[in-house]
C-alpha cells in the first residue's frame, strides 16, 4: 500500500530524528532484516528436527550411549532440534524472494486494517 505523501514526509522526519539521536541503532535496525523461508530452506529445517528428535529419544533410551551419567547423544539431538527450528522458521542470508505483484487491501473487518484505517483518516484531517 503506498503513502501519502503526507505520511512519506512523517516517515522521513522520523528517519532522520532516529539517525541523529542514534545512528548506530539506525543502521543496525536498517540493514537487517530476516527474510521469509524459502520451501527448500522449511524442508531442511524439518528433517533436521526430525534427525534430532530421533537423536534424543535413542540416546535417552540406549544407556550405554552415555557418558559417564550424561547423555551426550540426546543433547546433541536435542541442539538438531533447536537449529532445524531456528532453521524452519528463519532463513538468514537467503536469496531474493519472490514479491507481491500487487499489495493486498487491508481486510476492514479485521483489528489491524481498522487500525490503519483510523491511521490514514487521521492524517488526511490535518
């Protein structure tokens, strides 16, 4: 959905008022941000959960995996499960992402499109 250019000039006071009180902040905040998970990236992650999750149940069940009194195998399964998660839900340096071709118009019975709604009919008042 494009801005008004009431609303661009707003952001752009606001950019600026955040690069001046912290740039440092402004440029972390500006450069990174996490893409949505590509297919391939979601599968790896879900065999990777699956992996670990075998890990852990066979080093809790097999005793003579252990060490000692500590059960390495299941906590290197469960750290599997932990990254196949991370995994799934992020992908962090991934490639260009297919875009919208078009933004989708905010559903007016829901709280967040009502909420921009009253947003964009505030600004138009001033």
């Amino acid at each position: 959905m494009a801005l008004s250019e009431h609303e661009q000039r707003l952001l752009e006071q606001i950019e600026r008022a955040l690069y001046a009180e912290d740039p440092k902040f402004a440029s972390t905040v500006r450069g990174g941000r996490l893409r949505k998970p590509t297919r391939r990236r979601r599968l790896q992650g879900v065999a990777l959960f699956v992996v670990g999750l075998v890990l852990l149940v066979v080093g809790v069940a097999v005793p003579q995996l252990w060490l000692g009194s500590f059960p390495v195998l299941s906590v290197v399964g469960f750290l599997m499960m932990l990254g196949g998660a991370v995994l799934t839900v992020t992908s962090v340096g991934s490639g260009a992402q297919a875009q919208e071709a078009k933004p989708a118009e905010p559903d007016k019975n829901r709280f967040t499109g009502r909420m921009e709604e009253r947003f964009r009919r505030r600004f138009e008042q001033e």
